[in-house]
C-alpha cells in the first residue's frame, strides 16, 4: 500500500492530500530515511512523522485497505 493511503487509513494523518503534502515535503521518514508518497508500505516499517516541534515514531504491524475508525489503531503502535 502507498505511504499517503497508509497514513490516511491508520488515521495518523486525517487527509490524505495533507499525507502526500508532507511525504513531499520530507517530514516523513520510513526506516531513518525520507520517502515519498509512494512508497510501498510493509509490516515492521518504522515510521516517523514530523509536525513542526513534535514527532510521532510508529510500528506498521498490519496493512489494510480500509479498516473501520475504532480499529484503525490495531494497524500500527507507537514507539
């Protein structure tokens, strides 16, 4: 699955074109190196993403295409 759509469906980022807008923009990093939006996505990925001061780390433990809201934590944990 693409980055952006990863970030959308697991909720960490709400929108997807605002998920493309910072792939673009380098605030996100897969693994300790800056991906763009279509990156293929895969369990174990490390993910960290960059809103101005504050950074959020978190695991991919499964990838789903679409996941109701209330279990759209069970795809990633944060570190």
């Amino acid at each position: 699955m693409r980055l952006d759509k990863y970030l959308k469906v697991s909720r960490l980022i709400k929108r997807r074109t605002v998920a493309n807008e910072a792939c673009d923009a380098g605030r996100v990093s897969v693994n300790g190196r800056v991906q763009r939006a279509s990156y293929d996505v895969k369990v174990g990925d490390i993910l960290e993403i960059r809103f101005g001061e504050k950074a959020v780390k978190a695991e991919v433990i499964s990838v789903a295409e679409s996941i109701r809201k209330n279990d759209a934590g069970e795809l990633f944990k944060y570190i």
